[in-house]
C-alpha cells in the first residue's frame, strides 16, 4: 500500500469535517488540490473512501476504517513531534490546553504567569463546557485539560490542584443579605438560577439538595456564569456559582455572598490528561506550575482564601 503521510492528513481533515472546501481552508489549499490528494489515496487503495448524497458527502465502510488509522496516525507523530521538542528544553515548544468556562477567570492568569517565565513557548487555549472537555480527552485531542472533577470510566489520570467553593449570590438589596446563619430551608422558597444540565455546578447543587431532602424552585437555566451573574443582579432569583467567576462583582457591590448553613458547597479542581500519555516537557512544567502555584493567581474573599490553598 503506496500512502503518503500528506495524503492520510487531507483525508482525516475531510473525513472530520465533512467537505472538501472546509478541509480545504484548513489546510490552506485550494479544494482542487484536495481533492486530487484524496483520489490518489483511493486510486492507491483500490476502495472509495467518501460517497456523496446530494451536496452532502459521507465516509464509505472503508473511509470509516481508515479514518482510525489516520486518527492514529496523526497522534502518533504529534507524540513524536512532543518528545524532539523534550529535547530542546522548555524554552520552546508548544501547549494545548482546554478548561472548562469557569475555571477561565483563573486560567488566563496561570497560562500568562508560565508564558512569562517561558517566552518561547505558545499557546492553544479552548474554553468550553464539560461535555465537550470530555470528548477531547476520550480523543486524545489536548494536552490537558482543566475542569471539575472528572467522571470514573474514562481512562483518565486527574489530580486536584485547588478548592472550588460553590457559594449562594443574591443583588445587595435582598433581604436574606442582611441575615446570618440562614437556614437551608429558606432557599426551597427562593427561585435559584443555575447552571445547564449536565455541567459539572449543576451536577453538584442537585446532588447537594437531594442528599438533604430539600427541593429548590429552579428559576432559570443558563449556559454560562456571565448570564447566572447579570439575571441574578437584574432580580430574576438568587444564583449558586462558583466563588471563582465573582471577583468583579463582589469588588463593585453588585452581589453579595449570603450565610447559608452548609454552603459553600466544596468542589475541586483538577487538571487531567489521558492516562498513559507522554507529556512534553512543555506540557508537564505547565502541570507542575498548576499543581504547585495555583491558588496564587486567584483572588478571593478574606473568608475564604484559606481554602483554596
């Protein structure tokens, strides 16, 4: 069998995108030049690799097979690529990282404090939810990957670096502000935005709620911690995020944590790799400033600075 590295790379990039001209801007290459690459693998082959339907194209059962090995392939000399740049030291070489949308308030500080201290090296920064943190790791798609703690079953090596308070936030003016030691019962009153199904804060609160025997009335449902904030100050309900992502608005008086018994709920954080993986050098002194230096590059209420250290 007669393939060219080139030719395995523009096949995977078609068969990931699904169209030769979006491979095409990818690669930077004309959709002629594709195109051709991609019949010569077939004619090398002797099998159709893509069948198409309307103005729509899909992998044939062979193009599935050799979209694996292609897969393969292209980590296989990345992992390459990762251990000649090992050689060089950490002054050069690349990193990609993903983080979940609100570890972000904290990353971008940790990823300029290292790029500081390592001028040569760039970066590859993705923010974005749990479920897709997840799908890059199975993929094997990211160096490593910042998040809450990751579900059992995914052949993943994760280690806690710092604490994650989840804290309940209401508009200054609420009257709960004005009390202590609120007991947990009062919320099941309160309408509460919360975070999307399936994200790693909501997962936590309903786990939370039902280990206690009490319901919430859900108000609404957000995507994202920027909108829990802004509906929370615009009177839509009280919010439980995560202490992380209030920096701005406790400083101006925007909201205000209140003293609800049992709260913060107590999360961690934890940065994760797939288990087995060969870290560059860049990507492993990157892991050990995390673990290491962390909590320095967060900034946090009196109250609660001793737990994330």
């Amino acid at each position: 069998m007669h393939v060219t590295l080139r030719q395995l790379a523009v096949f995977e990039a078609v068969a990931r995108n699904g169209s030769f001209t979006r491979a095409a801007e990818e690669l930077h290459l004309s959709q002629p030049a594709v195109s051709m690459q991609v019949k010569q693998l077939e004619e090398n082959l002797g099998l159709p690799l893509f069948e198409q339907m309307g103005k729509k194209i899909y992998l044939t059962e062979a193009g599935r097979e050799l979209e694996s090995y292609a897969v393969r392939v292209s980590q296989l000399l990345d992992e390459a690529e990762a251990v000649l740049e090992e050689m060089k030291g950490v002054k050069r070489g690349s990193l990609n990282i993903s983080v979940a949308t609100t570890a972000n308030y904290f990353a971008t500080r940790l990823l300029a404090a290292f790029s500081q201290r390592n001028e040569g090296v760039t970066f590859s920064l993705d923010v974005t939810n749990r479920e897709t943190l997840i799908r890059q790791l199975e993929n094997n798609e990211r160096d490593l990957v910042i998040m809450g703690k990751p579900p059992d079953g995914h052949d993943l090596d994760a280690e806690s670096f710092m604490d994650n308070p989840l804290v309940v936030v209401a508009p200054p003016e609420h009257p709960l502000t004005r009390k202590k030691g609120i007991p947990l019962s009062a919320l099941a009153g309160e309408r509460i935005v919360v975070r999307e199904a399936g994200s790693g804060t909501r997962i936590a609160i309903e786990r939370f709620f039902a280990e206690r025997g009490i319901e919430f009335a859900m108000g609404m449902e957000m995507s994202s911690n920027e909108a829990i904030k802004q509906a929370v100050e615009a009177g839509l309900g009280l919010g439980i995020a995560s202490i992380h992502t209030l920096e701005l608005e406790l400083d101006c008086g925007r909201l205000a944590i209140l003293d609800v018994e049992d709260f913060p709920i107590l999360r961690h954080w934890y940065i994760v790799q797939r288990r087995g993986k060969r870290l560059s050098a860049t990507a492993q002194a990157f892991k050990d400033f995390v673990l290491a230096e962390a909590p320095r590059f967060v900034r946090l209420p009196e109250q609660y600075r001793q737990s994330s250290r």
